[in-house]
C-alpha cells in the first residue's frame, strides 16, 4: 500500500496540542482586552462571492484572493483576505441605524495568496477590532491605547508604537502634480529607505525646492514629538498641514494615557498608503523583523459600500505574537485534565460516576482506557500535565476505596469511593478551583 500524501500546501500549518493551546492564550487575552473596552464580537463568513467584497477590497488584495467556483451559481467565490471590508458593509448595510461609536471585535483567520513572510502564512489568524463612527483624534488614541494594553497583557516587553500619516506625503506630492506612477516609486523608495533612488527621482521631478528638501527629510522625519516641529518647517500645503496637526493631537492625548514614550513619530513611513486614510501604525518588538499589529484610520472604507462614516481599527498578527513570546521567553501555563482515573475494575461503575460527577462540578477528568500497569497510566497523566490520578481497583486499596494521587507534589491518600461520590468537591477544593481546567 502507497503511504498517504502528508504534505501541507505551502502556506499552510497545523498548530498541534500545545501550539494551539498557546494560540487560544493569546487570542483569549486579547479579546478579554477587547471586552473591556465595550467591543462587541462579530463573526463574517469565510467566503463570500468574489464581487460583493471586491468592493472594498483594493485591486493588489483581490489579486491575492484564493477564488473558486460556486457549483450552485456559477459565479466567483473567494475566501476573506481581509476582514475589514465585511465589516465595512454589515455596518453599512445592516447596522446603518445604530448609535455611533459602533465597537466591534473579532478572532477570526483570514487567507491570501501571497509568499509566506516571518511567522505569517497563507491561512493566519488576527485578533482585531473596528470603531466606527468618531473621526475625531481621540479614536485613534483609543485603539493605539488597546494595542498598547493587548502587547502589556501578552508579556510582551521592548515596544514601540510607529505612528504615521500619510496625508502629510499626499499633501507634497499634489504640490508637484505628478502621475500615479511616479508617486509609487517615490513611495516604493521611501519605503525602502533607499536615499539614492528617491535623490534621483526628485531630480527628475524637479520640484519646488521646498517640496524638494521635504521629500529628501522624509527617512529622518523619525523620532519623538520634536519630529512634529521639523516637519512643521516642510508643511506649506493644507492638506500636510491637517496631518501634522492630527498627529500632534494623538501624540498629546497619547501623553495623557501615559503612553508618549511608547510612541515614535514616522513621517516617512510609506506602507498603508492605499489602505489607510489618516493616522496610521505598526507596533514592533525588539529584535523582530516584522509588525506584530496594525492599524489607522480608513474613513472611506464605507463609502465604498454607500455609507460615509468615519472608522478606525487595528489587528494583531496571532502567530508573530506567538513567536516573540517564545523569543522574550513569555512563559504560557498549559494545564493539563483536573483528573485522570485509573480503573483496574471490570464493572467500571465508579470510575464513571465519579467522571460525571467532577465534571458536573466544571472540572475536567480524563479516563485512562487502556489496560496497562499503574506506572504506565502516571507515566500517561504525567505526560498530559494533568494535577491529580485517581486510582480504583488498586491492590494498595480496600475494597470501596481510591487512591488519590497529587501527581504535582507527590502525595497520596485513601478516599472512600462512596464518599466521594456524595461530596465530590471535597476532591476538588485542595486543587485546581472548579471550572479551571
């Protein structure tokens, strides 16, 4: 017989026991996070007809759509690559009438065709929130603050913040009046600090020479507020000038969420220009190569959907939180069952009702089923993480008796079975709390 295909497609993973007991952490944190800042979860599907979200979705991110066939219609399906835009039209479309500020959370995967990056693959998974309804300053500084707090509650130390925004390029390049495709390889230059690329590209431009020498000050517009002041020399169009002074606004009421220093200003930062409509930002961690979280401004994300109403959100990247966790050595507790019973018995009866019981109490209880040696079966708990064995049947036991076995500590004791039965909390006091598992 052929051996059956174990290869995964590219871009794709499984996250085993432990990987994925680490994932539900940190998603867990995060949404707990979410929670208390009165987000509300949303839950889209994982395909839709290619049309319908193509509407808010720019032309590079439909290109890196998984697509297929709906068999029943015959029109193009394809598998989220982002969730925004969904939400962008439920809001739209279904929650129009609400009252503002609409919050909104999610867990969810998303899929796109594109070549796997540092801890990103095809199928990944974001943690993430959309608020709708405030184009005032103050939205951005409460989803930047909740980022802050989501890298805090994952144990996460050696942060920053980048915090940009692209209306203050937007509004240099007007000033020139050149063709899109020139303003994308500024852009491309920009991003890629290339100096030389972006010196030669604004000679050929020839620009007024204060738009000139603000292009050339871009890759060092970096820094903390006094970047603000340095840039201030350069605005000498509204639309630069409206940047500057949003960004100004965040950074002060950033101060007063205590946050400042968490915060680097980048005025030259160039990616999220097609996406994002004001304040955007990346948060990274020291000695990572790659954003573990995302997020702006994208006020006209709706009014692709007929609806113009003002948005911000952001989104954490689970697997690279995951992964720097595991670099900062971030310690993540995998408890294993609350019991594991051991039953040498042929009626079994007792090891049964004592299952129902426990469980009925919200603790979790395993059954060793394999008829195998005692040491065998601990050898088994031990390997599961879990706190405590339960052993009937044993010869070390009477009759109507159970070994109870602390398999932490080392300590047993003996334990009618008929008494456990009546009150099987007492099993579950000196241990993990009930519900904990």
């Amino acid at each position: 017989m052929r051996p059956a295909p174990t290869q995964l497609p590219k871009g794709a993973r499984i996250y085993l026991p432990d990987e994925a007991g680490r994932k539900r952490h940190v998603e867990a944190r995060l949404f707990d996070i979410f929670g208390r800042w009165g987000y509300r979860e949303i839950v889209t599907p994982t395909f839709e007809f290619f049309d319908a979200i193509a509407v808010g979705t720019d032309q590079a991110l439909q290109e890196n759509m998984f697509k297929f066939v709906d068999r029943e219609t015959g029109r193009m399906l394809a598998l989220r690559a982002d969730i925004t835009p969904q939400i962008a039209r439920v809001v739209a479309t279904r929650l129009r009438e609400e009252p503002k500020p609409i919050r909104l959370c999610y867990v969810t995967n998303v899929f796109r065709y594109d070549e796997p990056q540092l801890s990103h693959y095809r199928e990944f998974y974001q943690a993430g929130v959309e608020l709708i309804g405030l184009d005032q300053p103050e939205a951005e500084v409460e989803v930047i603050a909740m980022t802050v707090e989501g890298l805090r509650a994952l144990g996460l130390r050696r942060f920053q913040i980048d915090v940009g925004h692209p209306d203050f390029f937007r509004g240099l390049m007007e000033e020139i009046k050149t063709d899109g495709a020139r303003e994308r390889e500024v852009r491309t230059a920009l991003a890629r600090k290339d100096l030389s690329t972006l010196e030669r590209l604004v000679g050929e431009l020839a620009p007024p020479a204060h738009v000139g020498d603000a292009l050339l000050a871009l890759p060092a517009l970096f820094g903390r507020e006094e970047v603000l002041e340095r840039a201030a020399a350069f605005a000498r169009n509204a639309r630069s000038e409206r940047a500057l002074a949003h960004l100004a606004e965040v950074h002060r009421l950033l101060a007063i969420y205590g946050l400042a220093e968490a915060v680097l200003l980048d005025l030259g930062e160039a990616r999220g220009f097609d996406y994002y409509s004001g304040t955007y930002f990346e948060a990274y961690v020291a000695d990572f190569g790659a954003a573990v979280a995302a997020g702006g401004r994208y006020d006209q994300m709706l009014g692709r959907f007929g609806y113009d109403c003002p948005a911000v959100g952001f989104a954490f990247d689970v697997a690279r939180a995951l992964s720097v966790m595991e670099a900062q050595g971030v310690a993540i507790e995998l408890p294993g069952p609350d019991f594991f019973i051991i039953d040498f018995t042929r009626e079994k009866t007792a090891a049964l009702s004592l299952a129902r019981r426990l469980r009925d109490l919200g603790v979790s209880v395993a059954r060793d089923i394999v008829s195998r040696g005692l040491e065998e079966s601990l050898a088994c708990a031990r390997a599961q993480r879990v706190a405590r064995a339960l052993v009937v049947g044993s010869p070390r036991t009477r009759a109507g008796e159970m070994l109870v076995m602390d398999l932490a500590d080392g300590t047993e004791r003996m334990l009618e079975i008929r008494a456990a039965l009546e009150a099987p909390e007492q099993l579950v006091g000196a241990g993990r709390k009930a519900g904990h598992a």
